[in-house]
C-alpha cells in the first residue's frame, strides 16, 4: 500500500491539534506566531510545512515536538495530553517517541560520529545499533570521524541517523537543508525519504524552499500563524529530481 493509500485509510491521526494559538510577549506588544491551527498528522507520511520566516512553522513543529506549550488549543499525540502533561511527562514523550532534526547539526565535538549516535541509543528503550543507523543515512565508513573532520552534510547525516537510532515514531526537522549546498541538501532530503519509507516513520519538513514540497504526500502551506492551504501531492517527486 502507498503512503497515500496508507494515510486516506488510517482511523486515527498520530497527531491532533485543535485551536492552536501562540501569543509570544516582548515588553508591551503581543506576537501571535500562532492563530487557532488545526492539523492532523498520519501515520507513515511525509509531510512538508511551506511558509516564510515569521509563517508559524517552527513554533507549530515545537508544540508538536514538546519543547514548546501553546497559548490556547490542545495537541495530543495518540493517547498522550501534551497541553496537560507536566515537564517530566513531555520529556518522556520526547525521549520515546521523537527524533529531531534542525538547521545546525548539535553534535558534539570530542566525540566520533559512531560515539555521538551512541548517546541517543544509551537512552532508548528499543533502538537499532548506532552502526545500523548510520548506515541508513549511508556513512558506516565515517564512524571514527570527529564532526571537524566531515563535510556539513555529513554532519547532518549524522544527526538524521542519531535522530532515527531510537526508532521514534516522529521525526520532526526544522529546516534540514538550510545550512548546507544545494547538491549536499538533496542528498540529506533523499536520506529523509528512505528513513520514511524504510522505517515508516512519520516525518515533517519544515522549510521555506517551495522546491522541496515536492517530495511530499502532504503540502501544508502557512502564513502569519495560520495554515493557509493543505494538498495532496499527486506525484510525489524523488530528491533527485528537485531543482531550486
């Protein structure tokens, strides 16, 4: 079954948000990075998050994510009250259940590509080998490098493969390719796609590169706080194929 087919069938969302609002106070004005947003999130798609600076994207990916509580609205995931649950809670359900991925890669220094998947798999309570994982993202031969020592992309595959390594069932990334070339971010995008379909995690890309909305199965598209449009790609492209 396709990802689409999966997704038009699935009974429950992953994800449910309801009335999402996000009033962010700096002195004496009020910013509302979030206006009432509503989203489902299904098992197994991919799904990109278009919009500009300022749309809203990354402050809707870090309520979904746990690292950030919403003004007003409710979010669960599954069985879990994300807006009711107190720190200790949201920090396990950010430890069982998500990888992130962000612009820059946040790996540590002194430690080898192999040493800083390892971290993540110490921690979780079903991951794969931290070997196997950076296979997935392809670099089983860098896994004694120190991060000065690989290419920006390969960082980020270090840090895609450190995300996936618990197994999560939701891989949030916020910009993934904004710091790398446009040949190198390709290839960080087709590494998304095969943890996607090989792993079936659920996956959003938040990005403001209209290109990349290609690859997707769901295009959700925001502007100043609100989802402005949601479609259905009829095609979804490979990484290869995008150009930009």
């Amino acid at each position: 079954m396709s990802n689409a087919a999966a997704i038009a069938t699935s009974p429950e969302p992953v994800f449910r948000a309801r009335g999402l609002t996000r009033v962010y106070r700096m002195g004496d004005v009020e910013v509302h990075a979030l206006r009432g947003v509503d989203l489902d999130l299904f098992e197994g798609e991919l799904v990109v998050l278009l919009g500009p600076s300022g749309s809203g994207k990354s402050t809707l990916l870090n309520i979904l994510g746990g690292l950030d509580a919403p003004t007003a609205g409710n979010v669960r995931f599954r069985d879990h009250d994300l807006v009711a649950a107190g720190e200790r809670e949201l920090t396990r359900f950010r430890r069982e259940h998500v990888g992130f991925v962000f612009q820059f890669y946040n790996l540590i220094p002194s430690l080898t590509a192999l040493e800083n998947v390892e971290i993540v798999t110490e921690i979780a309570e079903n991951p794969m080998r931290a070997g196997d994982a950076l296979a997935l993202v392809g670099l089983q031969e860098r896994a004694d490098h120190f991060p000065a020592q690989l290419s920006g992309g390969e960082q980020q595959r270090v840090a895609i493969a450190r995300a996936v390594a618990k197994r999560p069932d939701v891989l949030l990334c916020d910009e993934p390719t904004g710091a790398l070339d446009y040949e190198t971010g390709k290839l960080v995008l087709k590494v998304l796609q095969d943890v996607n379909r090989e792993l079936g995690t659920t996956t959003a890309v938040i990005t403001h590169n209209a290109a990349i909305a290609g690859m997707a199965d769901r295009v959700i598209r925001m502007g100043s706080g609100a989802i402005v449009d949601i479609r259905m790609n009829a095609r979804k492209v490979s990484p290869e194929e995008l150009a930009w």
